[in-house]
C-alpha cells in the first residue's frame, strides 16, 4: 500500500490519513523496507488539531507528515461529520504495540527517546520482555538541553534505528522531530506522547471498557483531574467542526 493512494480528511486545516491499524501497519512497514530517512508519523488528537489553529507552524508540520492517523475518538468523529469515511482511531500507543509486535519477527530496531530519567530504561525492559526478539537499540530520557542535542542524533544515527518513538509530550515531540529529520538517518520517527510512562507502568491506560466505548479521555480526566484545561478545547472543536461543516454547505 502506497501512502500516496490514501485519501485524507481535512479537519480545521489538518490533513488526516483515512486508515485503520492494518492500513497504517503497511504504509509503516513499506516506510522502513523503503529505507528513506525523514518519514514522520504524527497520531493527532483533537486538542492538538485545535491547537494548530493557532499554530500556522504546527499545523504546517502535521501537513507535511508522512502518515497522520485519527488518535482520539475527537478526530474520529471530526472526520465523520464532515462526511470523510474515517475507518477507526489508530492511537499512538496502539500503534506502538503493533509495530513492536511486527517489529520482533522482523528483526528491526527500536530507539527510545523521552520520558522522565529512568523510565525509558524500564519501558524498553518491559517491550523487549513482551515481544521478544525485539531490538531496541538505544535509550535517552527526555530531559536534555539544547546542548545535548548533537550528542543524542549522533547517538541514534550510530545505532541505525528502523524507528525512533518520541515521548516528549504533543506537540513539542511533533515540533523536535519536524526540525530534526533531516538530520536523523531513522526512516521512521513517531512522537507516542506518555506512552512510555504507560509502558513503564508509571501510569495506568484507561481499563478496556473505557477505550471500547472511547472513554480513555474521560478516565485520564477522572485520574488526572489537572488535565482540565486542557479537555476545554474539546467543546471548542466540537464547535469549530461543526462551524466548518455548515460554512462548506451553504
């Protein structure tokens, strides 16, 4: 499957691939068999589409992005209504998991980036304990300079990584890996957000009743009730959407 065969949504101004996980698996896949550096994932939530509205920049780098998947029942639902066929939300951590479990039959190498001093180290114990075979190949916390910055390319560059997962946080991960790439000789790089902390066990995912009735955003609210402000832009997109949707009918 060719990434240039994929129809997208244009949700606010963002591009969005009109796939499901298996669609999103192969375009990954045919990313790194091609072995052409610079290919950026972005798994987009509402906030951070919403967000970009403001973000002339922000919104440039997610059009520019090789592959841009629904993460987020928000972004599923944006496309929908405004009459995109969106198949299914393809989360980052979700993407993750496949990738390391294609990933550990395929030999190919992974290099951690981000999270806190430590927890990094314990999420890359517990993947290559999960999916054997799986190589990850280099480690970084997220906590670096500007100076250190040289260091840590040189570092994945001299491991030949298939992928680099980013754990910087949206969208300043999104940001990092748009200035980096072409410097980085990593055909695919994928910003995942907190998932290292989920992986590490620092953090709880949403139980599977929450995610099968696409809740998670509502138990990360109930557990981490300082995420408050930020939920604020969800009303705000849903309202934008809809402004989008009758603006392009009448």
């Amino acid at each position: 499957m060719m990434i240039k065969d994929i129809a997208t949504a244009s949700i606010l101004g963002c591009k969005v691939h009109l796939v499901n996980m298996a669609e999103a698996m192969q375009i990954v896949e045919q990313m790194i068999e091609d072995d052409q550096n610079g290919n950026q994932v972005v798994t987009l939530n509402a906030e951070i589409i919403y967000q970009s509205k403001k973000e002339t920049k922000l919104q440039n780098i997610i059009n520019q992005a090789s592959l841009v998947t629904a993460d987020g029942i928000g972004t599923v639902w944006g496309a929908r209504i405004l009459g995109y066929p969106q198949k299914e939300r393809v989360s980052g951590i979700d993407l993750l998991y496949e990738l390391c479990t294609t990933g550990a039959t395929r030999g190919w190498k992974i290099y951690l980036l981000g999270a806190a001093p430590g927890v990094a180290e314990k999420a890359g114990q517990e993947l290559k304990q999960s999916y054997p075979g799986l190589k990850v190949c280099g480690i970084w916390h997220g906590y670096f300079s500007l100076q250190d910055e040289n260091e840590i390319i040189a570092d994945i560059n001299s491991k030949s990584p298939d992928i680099l997962f980013v754990a910087l946080g949206a969208p300043k991960q999104e940001y990092w890996i748009n200035q980096k790439r072409d410097t980085l000789k990593v055909p695919v790089c994928m910003g995942v957000g907190g998932s290292f902390d989920v992986i590490a066990g620092i953090k709880k995912r949403a139980p599977k009743v929450f995610i099968a009735l696409n809740l998670e955003w509502l138990y990360r609210l109930l557990t981490e009730p300082s995420r408050w402000k930020r939920q604020l832009a969800l009303p705000a997109f849903v309202l934008a959407v809809l402004k989008q949707k009758y603006s392009r009918t009448n």
